[in-house]
C-alpha cells in the first residue's frame, strides 16, 4: 500500500506583520488507514491538506524536510506530475459539492471526463463505468441523475456525485475537507457511512479533515489534533476521549448535549494551552 | 503617543479616531503601488498647475504675438507658439483650467444622479426599477458623442453645456453599478437586522446602503474621467465646448491640425496632455480599486 | 395558556419563483411561553428560518394570525412601529450580520437614536458589558473583530432595546466549538439577568438540547411535533421523523 510520508511540514505567508506560520512543523505517515485531523477554524488542518495536493497558492510558501507519497517526492512536483497525482491517485472530496461540481455541465459529462483524463476506456464504456459508479455511491436513479446539472441536486446528492467522481479512478488516497459541514444533519451520516463504505471496500487510505470530534472519533482509526498551525497530540480515534493534552480536552468538555442542560459549558482555557505550547518555530 | 500608533490604534477611543485609522490604513496600502503613486501625483501635479496657472504660466495664453506665429520651441516661448502667435507652454497651463472644470462638474453632477436612481431601483424592486431602468436604459442605447452633440447643437456651444452634455451621456453606468451593488447589499444579514431595529428606510439607504455603492462608484467614476477628458476635447475638437480664445486642450488640438505636417508640435503639445491626464485618472482609479475594494478592508 | 408572550396560529408562508408558487411553511401553529426558551429544529429548509423572517416582520407572503405581547397581525400585515422594541433577531452569520464600514458604536447606538432615546452613550457602554466585551471595542470595525466577538455585538445590539423576545437564528452554527460554548453560556446568562424570551432555530440537537425548555420539530414546513422538557431530557419523540432526526444526530 502507497504510503504518504510529511516530514516537518511548515506553510508560510507573508503578512504586514511579517511571516504567518499557517502549518508548523507537522509531521505524520498515512497508510492504509484512516487518518482524522481535527481542530478548529485557522487551526491549518485544511491548509495543511492543500499543501499535500500541492495546492497552497502563491504567496504561501511550502516547505518540508521530506513529502512523499508512495516514494515521489510531492516537493518538486511540476504542472504535468500533479496531474498524474491529483483525481488518479488522490482523490479529493471539498466542503460544499455547490462550488467542487462544475455548474454548466452534466454529472455524467463532468465524471466521465475525469475517468477520461487517466484511462483509456472507450466513450460508451466510461459512461456505463459512471452510471455503475453512481449506483455505488447509493444513487437510486444513475441515468436520470447523470444527466442533471449540478444546480439541480439536492446537497446530499451532489455530495454522492462528487464522491462517485473522486472514486472512479480508483484512487489510494481520499482526501476530505470538512465533506458533511454544509449538508443538512440528516444525509450527514449516511455521506460519511457511504464513505466509509468504500474505503473499507477499497482498501483505500483516508484523511478526513473536520472541526467535529465525534465524527472524527467515528470515522477514523487515528486522529491528530491541531492547535494554531501545530499537531498538539496524536491518538487512536476509540481513545479520542481519553485525550490527554488540555486544547484537546478543553475540546470535548465544551460540546453542548441534553446532559449538559442547565449547567455552565466548560469554556477552553486559551492561556493554559498556549502555555503548554512548546515555545518552537 | 506617536501619530503612527494613534491611527493604527486597535483600541479607538473615538469615532473620529476609528475613522482616521482607517483612512491611514488605506493611504498605506495605496502607496504600495507604483502606478498608484503615480496616478496620485499626477492628479494632483494637475490640480496644482491648474491653481498655479498664473505664476506657471509666465506670459498671458491670450496675447497675440503675429509676427512670432507657428515658432518651434526655444527659450523665450519653451514650447513653440500657435498659428497666432500665443505662447503654447501658457495655453497648455491655463488648459489645465477648463480641462479640471469640466471633468468635476460632470462627476459631481453625474455620479449622485447615478447612485439615486440604482440605489432607488435596486432596493425597491419592482415596478420603481422597471421604470427607472426603462429610463436608463433610454439614455444608454444613445451614443455617447452623438447625444451630446444633439444636445449642444440645441442648448448651444460653450463649456457649460458642455458639462451638461457630458453628464446626461454619462450617468445610466452608474445607475446600473449602483443597482448591481444594491441587489447584492439588500438581501445581506446586516441591511435584515437593520430593518428588523427598526431603523427607517431613508435612513437604510442613506447610512447603509450608500457607503457600499460609493466605493465602486468612485472607482468608476475615476476611470471615466479619461473617457470625460476625451469626450470634453473631442467636443472642443468639434468646435462645440470650449469657445476661443479660451485655451482648451480639445480646441488647441483641433486649431493645430491644420498645421500637422510643418508645424507638428502645436497638435501634439495638447495632445500629450490628453494623454497624460487620462493616464493619470486611469491609473488613479486602478489605485482607487485596490484601496477601496471591500475584500481588502 | 394565557401567560404566552407570542402566538402563531395557523401560518402558511408562500414564495413566488417565477410563476411557480412555492409553500415554505403549511399551517404551523405554536406557542412560546413568557420567559421560556422555546427551540424550533429541522433539516435545511424545513422552514424554520422562514417562520422567524415572518415573526421579525421582513417577510409579507404570509397567512395567518400572529399574537405577540397581546399585538394582533394577520394575514400579512406589516409591523408596527413599536415592533422592534417587543422582538430583536441575532442572525446566523457573525460576518454578514455587522454592516462592513459602521463602528460597534454605531451598530449599537442608530436603533436607540431613530428612537430619540436618551443616554445612549451610558446604554451602549451598558450592553458591552453585558456581552462581555469592555469599551476598548466600542469603536472597532467588524473586521477588527474574531467571530465570537462579532456574534457579541450582534447580541448586544438585539438587546440595546430590551426586546421581549429574541430571536435566534442558528447564532452559533457559523462559530467553531469552544466559542460556541461561550456564546451559549453568554445567553444563559443573560436569560438569568434580563428574563428575556427566547425562540431559538438549530439544527444542531446538541445545542437544542442543552438550552431550550421546549422543542418543536419541523418538516418540510410542517410542524410535526412538539416535545416537552421531559421528552427532550430523554430524547423521546413519537413522530418518525423526530425519531430519524435523532439518530442522524448521533451519526453525524
């Protein structure tokens, strides 16, 4: 199995205060398994996802001791190699499937375009392969759905075409930024079940990015938790609410649930963290 | 407490102050622009030639020299001398008069118009932005030169009529940023909370609304000013702004075409002007959009 | 009930798309309690939002009859004056709720001023407090501001009128979970000091859980269910629907 390697990972921008460390030396190994990363907003969990797509636009600055995926070094990558990596390889899932589907073509043109790009399957057998692909993916009705225009599906459904779109090239790794956050609660679970469906299927690694603790817990065999740029602690999702470091903890005690009615929600204790912080970078 | 720290204070003890930081913050991010520096001094260069004209100018535009008419440039007249013998380097400083005239009046007179009936249209909807679009509408399928020369050839030549012409001509864009804008700004949270406060609609559209639609307007309106600057020079060209013996760079250019092959400098001196003030104002306005421009703020 | 701060009987709400007419809520009738905190949860467009647009008076495709503070409208007739005093709206988004180029100062102080109210210096200072913010931000602009400090001043500017009713549109879902804590501590809090009434739209049952005393369920623009504060402690619904939604809830 293709393993990702980020060795000290560091995302930079410049600002007028001079330079931001967005990512700060992260480092983690991916296999065939499922990876959560969890942590707020400006926290660099997305950020760091898009470095390892290559997809950090000027003018942040990427920079890493080693960054690999099944021994290419993802550093020295140019336009043509990312094309080899990105969609055939890596697939990548986005938070709203409004803004990732293309809104003036068809599901099925923009899917079988994809499965084009890296195969050379004839026209008539790419379409069959993408009506079957979104049967897959629990589409009840393949054929009348391909042909929509993204506008028309419902967020859930779009969700399900991009996942059909990302997995048709049978790609090792699946990244998702925050896949189920603008869906409606109620296909929430069932997006994530399907994920998690094919991946085990699939046999297919998965780094699934997301604020929520108790999807990340649910979904994931390891989960790396991020405070301000930094990975602040490492562990097994089913220990997830075992976890030791205070950020983390602070994390868990501030979920409001009918058990917590009436009382006061624990409030995270900035200053604690940062002191526990370690003063590097 | 340095000037400095007081206006890039994060902590503002007064309106007044929270308002100059603001400003401070975007005179600094214009003057990270080159061409935005540019733009600024030119535009300014201009406004300062214009009141300086007198003293720059050295020698009255009007007086007439027959004997020294058509003279290339030399020490005595910088930038030669005209078919009647004025002293080209002073009719081009006093141009810079007419030239500023013309191009304020039409902003100040067009760019309220513009924003009163987008703003109006946009936030009514409706059966008020059918009708006042329908109007603009009218005013945008005419062509520019020509409605203004219909118009001048009723009202008569002269720089004010000039301005008249220019301004009717050059409104309807604005009404339709201003709507594109206010369509946008209506259905925000804020225009909603603003409402449900109880705060009445003039008070919307006056203390809400507007603050919006003047950003993009003023941007707009400072990238036509090339356009306005041309249009006024064309109508000089055509003998229907400025009259003589006032100096106008539009007139100056049209007397010189007779002369284009033997004595080239007397178009092309104005001519350069031309030039030079639409640059600047284009340039200004470029400047203007970074500033302004919301993302940014 | 005679102690209800606000009534709904029978709402339908339309929307016109073109030519096509859109029913966004069928014959939703509730009643929220003097000094409650009533919850309304549902899916994305169920129309729970829609109901608070039409009680806020910014919507008029509405049928019905509305009772608020003993204030009749019907049919789609427009509010009165004094309306934004009896209710105030926080809405959902931190960054589209503040006008972009106003201070704090000025977002707090223009409903208290169309009003010729006096002291408005001393109120707008006031109501800071009360949301936990000090008079260094009074002259801020929102984009000085983080989310949870923007949700803060729209707090704040609902109650610079001391409204009887707020309502809460999603207030926490667009904030990141340590600062949505604090902001529900904020309207507990509040709620303890102001006695104010709280009609409160989520998706989220977490949050619906831990703050309201009674729920109601909605579904594609119907009300289904309304659960007591017993039932919502268990998480006991009797409608499909509500059973599904809590599921899915523990799923997600």
């Amino acid at each position: 199995m293709p393993e990702l390697i980020v060795e000290n990972l560091c995302v930079r921008f410049p600002s007028w205060q001079g330079e931001l460390t967005v990512v700060n030396q992260v480092s983690f190994q991916l296999g065939s398994e499922r990876l959560g990363i969890v942590g707020e907003s400006g926290s660099g969990k997305s950020m760091t996802a898009r470095a390892v797509l290559g997809l950090v636009r000027p003018p942040g600055k990427v920079q890493a001791d080693r960054m690999r995926f099944d021994g290419i070094d993802l550093e020295r990558m140019d336009a043509r190699g990312w094309r080899s990596i990105r969609g055939r390889r890596v697939g990548m899932i986005m938070q709203d499937p409004k803004y990732s589907l293309n809104p003036v073509q068809r599901v099925m043109d923009q899917i079988a375009e994809i499965a084009m790009l890296h195969s050379d399957m004839g026209k008539r057998k790419t379409r069959e392969r993408v009506l079957e692909m979104l049967s897959e993916v629990g589409v009840e009705d393949p054929a009348r759905v391909a042909n929509c225009y993204p506008h028309q599906l419902s967020g859930g459904l779009g969700q399900r075409v991009m996942i059909a779109a990302m997995l048709i090239n049978s790609p090792d790794l699946l990244i998702a930024d925050e896949p189920t956050s603008a869906l409606d609660v109620m296909v929430r679970g069932q997006v994530l079940q399907l994920m998690d469906r094919e991946i085990k299927r699939r046999g297919m690694g998965l780094m699934l990015i997301s604020h929520d603790l108790n999807t990340v817990a649910r979904y994931c065999d390891r989960v790396l938790i991020m405070y301000q740029g930094r990975i602040v602690e490492t562990c097994a999702a089913d220990r997830l609410f075992e976890a030791q470091h205070p950020y983390t903890r602070g994390l868990l005690a501030c979920l409001p649930s009918v058990e917590t009615r009436g009382k006061k929600l624990s409030v995270l204790d900035r200053a604690a963290i940062n002191a526990e912080m370690p003063a590097y970078g | 407490m340095t000037l400095h720290a007081w206006l890039i204070d994060d902590a503002p003890a007064s309106a007044w102050q929270a308002q100059c930081g603001g400003y401070y913050r975007g005179l600094r991010r214009a003057m990270r622009s080159p061409s935005t520096v540019f733009g600024i001094v030119s535009v300014l260069g201009i406004v300062l030639i214009a009141l300086l004209a007198p003293w720059l100018g050295r020698v009255d535009p009007n007086a007439q020299d027959i004997l020294a008419r058509l003279q290339p440039a030399s020490a005595q007249h910088w930038l030669g001398t005209d078919q009647l013998g004025r002293d080209l380097w002073s009719r081009l400083i006093f141009g810079t008069r007419p030239t500023l005239l013309i191009v304020v009046l039409v902003a100040l007179l067009s760019a309220p118009m513009g924003l009163v009936v987008g703003i109006c249209s946009g936030y009514f909807g409706g059966w008020v932005s059918a009708v006042l679009m329908r109007i603009t509408d009218v005013f945008m399928a005419f062509p520019r030169l020509v409605l203004a020369l219909a118009f001048v050839a009723v009202l008569g030549p002269g720089i004010v009529n000039a301005v008249l012409a220019i301004t009717i001509t050059a409104w309807p864009p604005y009404a339709r940023l201003a709507r594109t804008e206010t369509l946008a700004i209506r259905n925000s949270e804020f225009i909603h909370a603003a409402r449900v406060a109880g705060i009445p609609t003039w008070r919307i559209l006056l203390g809400h609304v507007l603050p919006l639609c003047i950003p993009s307007t003023v941007i707009r309106v400072t990238l036509d000013m090339a356009g306005v600057i041309l249009t006024a020079a064309g109508l000089g060209f055509l003998g229907l702004g400025a009259q003589p013996p006032l100096a106008e760079w539009g007139a100056m250019v049209a007397a010189g075409r007779q002369f284009i092959f033997d004595q080239w400098w007397v178009a092309a001196v104005p001519g350069a002007a031309i030039l030079l003030g639409s640059l600047a104002f284009n340039l200004l306005g470029d400047g203007l959009r970074d500033v302004l421009d919301p993302k940014n703020a | 009930m005679d102690d209800a701060l606000l009534t709904v009987s029978h709402l339908d709400v339309f929307y016109k798309r073109g030519r096509e007419s859109f029913q966004a809520v069928r014959d939703v009738s509730f009643e929220v309690q003097d000094g409650e905190t009533f919850g309304l949860i549902g899916g994305s467009g169920c129309g729970k939002s829609t109901i608070l647009l039409v009680l806020s008076g910014l919507d008029g495709h509405w049928r019905g009859e509305i009772v608020l503070d003993g204030v009749v409208r019907k049919d789609g007739q427009r509010a009165s004056a004094g309306h934004s005093t009896q209710l105030q709206m926080v809405f959902q988004d931190p960054y589209g709720s503040l006008h972009p180029r106003h201070t704090v100062d000025r977002t707090l102080s223009e409903p208290m001023r169309v009003r010729g109210l006096e002291h408005v210096e001393q109120r707008v200072l006031e109501v800071l407090e009360h949301v936990g913010l000090d008079s260094r931000f009074r002259f801020r602009y929102p984009h000085q501001l983080s989310g949870g400090q923007r949700q803060r001043v729209a707090i704040a500017r609902a109650l610079v009128l001391q409204p009887k009713l707020l309502l809460l549109d999603e207030p926490t879902s667009a904030l990141d979970a340590s600062v949505q804590a604090e902001i529900l501590n904020l309207l507990m809090d509040l709620k303890k000091q102001l006695g104010t009434t709280y009609l409160f739209v989520s998706h989220d049952l977490g949050v619906i859980g831990h703050l309201c005393d009674r729920v109601a369920v909605m579904q594609q623009g119907s009300l289904v269910e309304t659960l007591a504060p017993e039932n919502l402690v268990e998480l006991r619904g009797t409608h499909p629907y509500t059973i599904e939604l809590f599921q899915n809830s523990q799923y997600a």
